[in-house]
C-alpha cells in the first residue's frame, strides 16, 4: 500500500502477535481452490464432449473410406493418397462443426467464471490467514479485480487458447494414426480403437490442464497478496498425499524467499538431476502445493479494518 501512517497503524495493531519477534510464520494454512479445479474440469470435459459428438457424427464415412481403399486392388501409394485426401475433408468437416458449437459453448465467458471462483477462493483464503496470525481483518472491497486485473486477463487468453488447441492436435494426430495405421496394413477395427485411445489422450490433457492451470493462477493471486503485504518470504507446503512427487516433498516446510525460487529435480538410479526450472509452490507443472506467507514486522503492510483482541 506504500502508505507509511498506515503501515504504523497496522504494526501497531499487530505487535503483540510478534511478541518481539522480527518474523511470524502464518498459524494456517492456504487451503487449495479445488472448487474451481472441479469447475474448470467441468469446463474442459463440456467442451471435449464437442470434439467427441463431432468426431462420432463423421468417423462411419472415415471407417468408409478407409475400408474402400484399404481393399484396392491398384497401386498402394495411389490409395494412400487418396485416402488422406478424404480423412482431412472429413476432419475439416470436425473443426468447422466444432467452431459452429463454440459459438454457443460460450468458453470465454466459462474460464472467467472459473478466474473468478479462484480468486474469490484465494482472498477468502488470505483473509483467513491474515485474522488467525494477525488478529486483524482486512476491508472487504480493498483486493477488487483492479488488483488481480492483469493476471486474471492473462491467465484467461492463455486458457481459452490452450483449450481451443486441443482440438487441433487431436485431429492432426488422428490423422497420421489413419495414414500410419493403412501403411501398415491395419485394419478398419483397429483404426477405430486407435482413434478412440487418441480421444482418451485429449480428455485426460483437458482434465490435466484444468489442474495445473487453477493451481497456476492460484499461486500467482498468493504471491500478490503476500508481496502486497510486505511478506518476502514463504514456507512450502504440500498436499501430503501419495501425489506429492519426492523433489516437493523434500521442500515441504522450508523457508525461501519470493525473489529466489528453488531449482526443481527429478530422482534417477544415478540421483537427482537438477532441470534448471526454478518455480515457486503452485507454478511446477501439476502442483498443488502452496505457500505459507511468513510476515515481517519491519515491512508488513495490509488493508486493515478492524482489530480484533489480542491473544495473550
């Protein structure tokens, strides 16, 4: 807040919690948005059940047209070719279809809802935080979209993107398991249970996706409030469950600074190897750990609104 009379106000009103003390570790923990997570899920699963109705509508004249080719009598080559052209006209056929549906799927409009349930999720989760370790509460309407504004559009348009590309590589990689599946001689039936896996493979990006992107934006929203707040470091907190994957769970409860994200590594026979990735809790691709702000006395700063009694 950069305001010097009201960073003494709250330094007043916290001190007792210091007890003389430079640094306090937040007495809760952030609790993970998996609403939104089950949200955005939603979201994707809708919009891949698009690609399936589309897919389903037209893969009996792909299968067709395979089998017709795949029984030629003539050059092989001139049947491949023949094929392919007619896979892509089916598949062009998808992607337009698909385009027609999104048009009332409404996507754009879907992720902001799940933009918002986080970030509502993330500032009821830092208020919480602030009143169990501080004993303050903070004003309702200080943290509005203006604050979270840049990261919340960002974080949509990139999405909303990802999202649209799915499609696109599910359909190109249908397309070389036809090509690929005829050079070999396959036949209608195993291509159709190919095709199915590749449909298995995108649903699964799209779940996946939807996880990683939520706990994304989640800890870019944390990492504002606590810098906001004049925190400039954290404790790494996991989820501690089987999931946890060993290079987080040998971080679990050290301190690091915000400026100075630890390196990420994966275990091998050999031992760790060290990837040059270098994240804070929540942006490791998949992660669901967060970050425990650790409040310092001579910096801490928030929009306070009333004091509540002090704990002795």
């Amino acid at each position: 807040m950069n305001d010097k009379k009201h960073q003494r106000m709250v330094q007043d009103a916290v001190k007792a919690k210091f007890k003389g003390r430079k640094e306090v570790k937040s007495r809760s923990i952030p609790h993970y948005p998996e609403g939104a997570e089950r949200e955005f899920k939603r979201v994707t699963n809708g919009y891949i059940r698009l690609l399936r109705q589309s897919l389903r509508d037209r893969l009996p004249a792909i299968l067709d047209a395979y089998k017709v080719e795949y029984h030629r009598k003539d050059s092989r080559f001139d049947a491949s070719q023949e094929l392919d052209s007619k896979v892509h006209e089916e598949l062009t056929k998808v992607a337009e279809e698909l385009e027609q549906k999104l048009a009332t799927y409404g996507l754009d409009r879907l992720v902001e809802k799940v933009a918002k349930l986080t970030e509502t999720h993330s500032l009821q989760e830092w208020k919480r935080v602030c009143r169990d370790t501080l004993g303050i509460d903070l004003f309702s309407d200080y943290y509005n979209a203006d604050f979270y504004e840049e990261a919340i559009r960002r974080w949509v348009s990139e999405n909303v993107r990802m999202i649209k590309s799915i499609p696109n590589e599910t359909l190109s990689s249908m397309r070389e398991i036809i090509s690929d599946g005829f050079k070999k001689g396959k036949t209608a039936t195993d291509i159709s249970k190919d095709i199915q896996k590749a449909y298995s493979v995108s649903r699964k990006k799209a779940q996946s996706l939807a996880r990683d992107q939520v706990a994304t934006l989640n800890a870019e929203i944390s990492e504002l409030q606590q810098r906001d707040a004049g925190c400039s470091k954290y404790k790494w907190s996991t989820s501690k469950d089987r999931r946890v994957r060993p290079c987080h769970r040998d971080l679990d409860g050290k301190i690091f600074s915000w400026d100075d994200p630890p390196e990420m590594w994966y275990e091998t026979k050999a031992g760790r190897v060290y990837t040059g990735r270098r994240c804070h809790p929540g942006k490791d691709f998949l992660c669901r750990c967060v970050a425990i702000p650790v409040f310092d006395f001579d910096t801490v700063d928030v929009p306070i609104s009333e004091r509540k009694e002090q704990d002795t």
